[in-house]
C-alpha cells in the first residue's frame, strides 16, 4: 500500500482531502482543466468546489457537488486553499521545510 498524503478539514463534519491520481482524474473530467494548471494560475470557486467533490467522494460516495457548495463560503476559499497548498507540499517530500511552492497561487487570486 503506497502512501498518499492527506489533510484533514472540517466542514459538516471532519472531512479528509486527497490528491490521488483517481481525484485529480475526478477534477479534471469535472472541470475541464488540469490540477497542475489550476494550481499555477489559481483556483475559482467553481474549481475548488469541484475539488473538493473529488476528493470527498471518496470517503462519501453520497455527497453531491451541491453539498459541498452548500458549505463553502468565500470565507472558506483561503483556508481550503492553504490546505491544498500544504497537500501539495507534502507530496513532494524533497522540497525543503518552509519553501514555498515555485508559481503556485492563492484560489482567492
């Protein structure tokens, strides 16, 4: 079993966002975009909710993208942000303590 790291969020409930293959295959036949672009330019709304969605279905398959929307708020965007920008960081366990990530952007941008 291959390690994927995860942060844990809390919204209804604690909930676990990942950054699988399998949910960035999600996002992306969602969106229409890639992750990897999304992170460099920046996330919309839309995006972030349909990350999220990817990533929450796979502890819940119930959930709906509407769900979701329902629990997000523009207060939200930033701290959802930080933690797929920590995910991210985590992912890439080279990377050096406290470096930031090279062309990675704030959603709120």
């Amino acid at each position: 079993m291959y390690f994927i790291p995860e942060e844990k969020i809390m919204f209804d409930k604690e909930r676990t966002l990942i950054l699988s293959y399998k949910v960035l295959k999600k996002f992306r036949e969602a969106s229409g975009k890639y992750f990897g672009r999304c992170l460099a330019v920046g996330f919309n709304e839309e995006e972030i909710s349909q990350l999220l969605h990817a990533s929450f279905s796979e502890e819940d398959p119930e959930i709906t993208l509407e769900d979701i929307q329902g629990m997000l708020h523009a207060g939200r965007i930033q701290e959802v942000g930080d933690k797929v920008l920590q995910l991210v960081g985590a992912s890439f366990p080279e990377q050096e303590e406290g470096e930031e990530l090279k062309n990675a952007k704030s959603p709120t941008t």
